[in-house]
C-alpha cells in the first residue's frame, strides 16, 4: 500500500508541482485547497502526512494544525510563503513536525517527508535523523544543512556524499582519492584533508555546530552523527 500524502494547498500551481514529485516517487496523494475540508477528511483517511499550506481561503494553516493535534499524530509539515514566518509559528507550538519556506524545491519536500517516515519507522527509528537537516541531491549537486545551501565544490559534494552514505564507516585517504578521482590523478594525503577542512567549515557556516565528519587518528575519517 503506497502511503497518503495529503496535500493542502490553495495555489493549485504548487499543489499540483507537489503531487507530481509525490507520485513519481510512489505515493498515493490527495489535494485540498481550502481550509474548512482539511479537518473531515482527516479524520476519515488517515493520511500518512499533511504537507500544510499556512495561507489559506476558509481556515489557515495554524488553526487547522491545531485541531488536527486535538485527534492525531500525524506528521504535519507546514509550507509558508515566508521565512520571518517560521520562527513565528515555531514560538506558537502548534505541533507540526517540519516547516519549509516557499519557493522551495520540490525534490526537497519529498526528501523531507522520507526524513520523518524514516523517523518514524521503528526498524529504522535513530532520533539523530531528526536532528541533522542535512539534504544532498545527488543528481543536482545540491548540499542544504537547514535549508542553508552549503554551495559545495563538485569534489567537495562527492566527498560528503561518499561519508554521508555509510555512516559511521572508516574510510582512508587513500580510500577516499580512489573514490574521488577516478583517473587516480596524483593527489597527496594533504588535498583530501584540505577538503575535508573546507567541508567542515562550510558545514559550520550554515549552522552545523556538531562535528559529523570526525577524524580517525591514523586512518583517515567517518561520517558519524
Ligand atoms: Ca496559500
């Protein structure tokens, strides 16, 4: 049964845009655009998620988040046409589960929403997912911590996508310049370590106080939340 999604949202434009991403990666989707259904049709389908418009003809969004916290637990990510009004809602505690700021990328909302199903999933269940928003789209080379973009070099992208996809694994330098350069071009111990300093760097830049690519004294480094 491929999960629900429920898509609240009055700019059909964007609705649509977003059902399109959410079927392309084999979910089942439903759009409202106006307020005063959301609440009904909640409770008769159970949705595996409720992407939230906050702006909305009938009932806004932080009312509609609400009430459905009255009856449910579903995961609830709310989209605002503002950043300012993050923070706003935020201090509200409305109980929604993630927030995303228009124009967004699509790719990233369904990233997002893959993020608390993973959450979610008590085979998978590692808190540490929640608290790492770091999102890296292999195919367009784009790196966000936060919604920040990290502006990667193309070296510096695939050397975090090589950590970041085996978590806690130990890789060598030598390991890392065979997987970098695949035309075993002569590069020293000392690039990849200039790499993995500017890596860091532009990590803590974009807010990523917690180190997660660690050096391994004598071997070389891991990703590890
Ligand atoms: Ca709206």
């Amino acid at each position: 049964m491929p999960k629900h999604i429920l898509i609240v949202e009055d700019e059909l434009k964007i609705a649509n845009l977003l059902e399109n991403y959410f079927q392309a990666s084999h979910y089942q989707t439903t759009i409202i655009d106006e307020g005063t259904q959301v609440i009904d049709w909640v409770r008769h389908h159970e949705p595996a998620l409720i992407l939230l418009d906050l702006m909305l003809p009938g009932k806004d969004g932080i009312d509609i988040c609400h009430e459905i916290r009255q009856f449910s637990n579903v995961p609830i990510i709310m989209i605002t046409a503002r950043v300012e009004e993050i923070d706003r809602i935020i201090g509200l505690e409305i109980g929604a589960d993630d927030y995303i700021c228009k124009p967004f990328s699509p790719r990233e909302v369904v990233a997002r929403a893959k993020v608390i199903f993973r959450r979610l999933d008590p085979l998978l269940n590692n808190e540490q997912i929640q608290k790492l928003p770091l999102f890296l789209d292999e195919e367009t080379y784009i790196a966000n911590f936060n919604q920040t973009q990290l502006d990667l070099t193309p070296v510096e992208f695939r050397l975090l996508i090589i950590l970041h996809n085996m978590p806690g694994k130990v890789f060598s330098r030598e390991q890392l310049m065979n997987a970098l350069y695949e035309d075993h071009r002569i590069v020293t111990d000392r690039t990849i370590d200039s790499h993995i300093r500017n890596l860091r760097k532009k990590l803590h830049h974009a807010g990523c106080t917690d180190e997660i690519i660690h050096s391994v004294y004598g071997v070389g480094y891991k990703y590890e939340l």
